[in-house]
C-alpha cells in the first residue's frame, strides 16, 4: 500500500523527478520508511534513482514506464469497482 502510494506521488509528477527527502516530507512518511519503499520499488524497477544534474551530491528519483503502466492497472482496477458499486446501488 505505501508503495504504490509513493508511485501514485510520482505519477501525479509525470516528467518531473524529486528528492527522497522531499518525497518523504510530501507523503509525511519517515525517511527510513521512504528509503526502504525506494529500494524496493527500485529492484523490482518501477522507479529509478539517479545524480541530480544540478548538484552531483543530491539522488532524485522518477518512476519507470512500468510503474507508470502499473499506476494505470491499478487505478483502472479501483475505477472499475466503484461503477460497479454505483451500478449496483442503481438497481432496485
């Protein structure tokens, strides 16, 4: 749950990337936790993590085309079941 919610964060960003500290206050989640998320998000290659341009020291991280595809198949899953729901809420 926690790891999609980070993946929903960075879709809602699309091109831009962010810091995992800034991840961590944006989400209000503890940086150990944020850490942890981020290295197994990264092996199962959802999101990557690379040198900032700007500053050689700082990491930002993005999501991947199949994290991007995986917040499609999950969103399309939770949309599905609420019309479903409403559908059923519809009939007498």
């Amino acid at each position: 749950q926690g790891e999609l919610r980070i993946l929903n964060y960075l879709d809602k960003l699309s091109e831009e990337t962010i810091s995992p500290s800034l991840l961590s206050d944006e989400l209000k989640v503890a940086r150990g936790t944020i850490t942890a998320s981020l290295n197994s998000l990264e092996k199962k290659g959802l999101i990557t993590r690379i040198m900032s341009k700007e500053d050689k020291r700082k990491i930002i991280v993005a999501i991947t085309n199949e994290g991007n595809e995986l917040v499609k198949r999950q969103n399309k899953i939770v949309v599905d079941y609420f019309s479903t729901l409403v559908d059923r809420l519809g009939e007498d």
